[in-house]
C-alpha cells in the first residue's frame, strides 16, 4: 500500500486546501506507514465548517499529531470532530468507525489504559466492517 502522495502544507496555502489534499490522500491511512514526508500539520486549526467538509482528513491530522507526539493535540481534534458531528448516529458508520480507530490509536499515544468500553467499541468496528 503506498503512503500516498505528500501533503503540503505552506503558509501560503489555505487551511481548507491542505485538508482537501489530506482527505483526498486518505485521511488517517496515509500516515499509517509512513509520516515522514507528512507536512508540518502542527499549526492546522480547522473551523467548523472545514471540520465538516474534511473529517477523514481532520482525523488524519490527529492521527499524524499523536505519532508525532502531540497526544494534547491529536486528542483537541478528535473533539473538534465530535462537536462537529454530534451523537454517534448523526455521524454515519464509516466516519464512526474511522474515529473509533484513531481514538483507541491516540489513546496509546496518551498511556490510557484499555478498558473494556474501548474493546467494544473496537468490536463494533469489525463487525460494520464484516
């Protein structure tokens, strides 16, 4: 599976712009092998209505940020994400799952402790993915 195109991200550029290259990379997936061409995301503070036209990618950069070291960050987006879309059934099962799966990753990322709500919802991923 290739990492996927770079993403840059430049002063120049629009936030919106960055998070369209990222969503159309694949948001979360692309730095699952490889974050090291990955732009410099550290600074991206996305509106809500960035958030709502780009959550893959939104997901993608708190995925990048807790790799990267930023649990504080990578957690402050995925509750960017969840004031953005609501109650998990206003969010729809692909986004659901996609922002179940990079919660238990940024979880590690914060030395949180699995617990047993953590393990259903990752059954919960597999079972819409079957």
């Amino acid at each position: 599976m290739s990492a996927g195109p770079p993403v840059q991200d430049t002063p120049s550029r629009p936030v919106a712009a960055v998070l369209a290259d990222l969503e159309r990379a694949g948001g979360w997936r692309r730095f699952m092998r490889d974050a090291s061409d990955a732009p410099d995301i550290a600074a991206l503070d996305p509106s809500p209505e960035e958030i709502g036209a780009f959550p893959q990618a939104v997901l993608g950069a708190a995925f990048y940020k807790a790799k990267m070291g930023d649990p504080g960050g990578a957690r402050r987006l995925l509750q960017s994400v969840d004031a953005t879309f609501g109650p998990e059934a206003e969010c729809g099962a692909d986004l659901l799952s996609d922002r179940l799966l990079v919660e238990a990753h940024v979880a590690v990322y914060e030395d949180k402790a699995f617990r047993a709500a953590d393990a259903f919802n990752l059954r919960r991923v597999l079972r819409w993915w079957a």
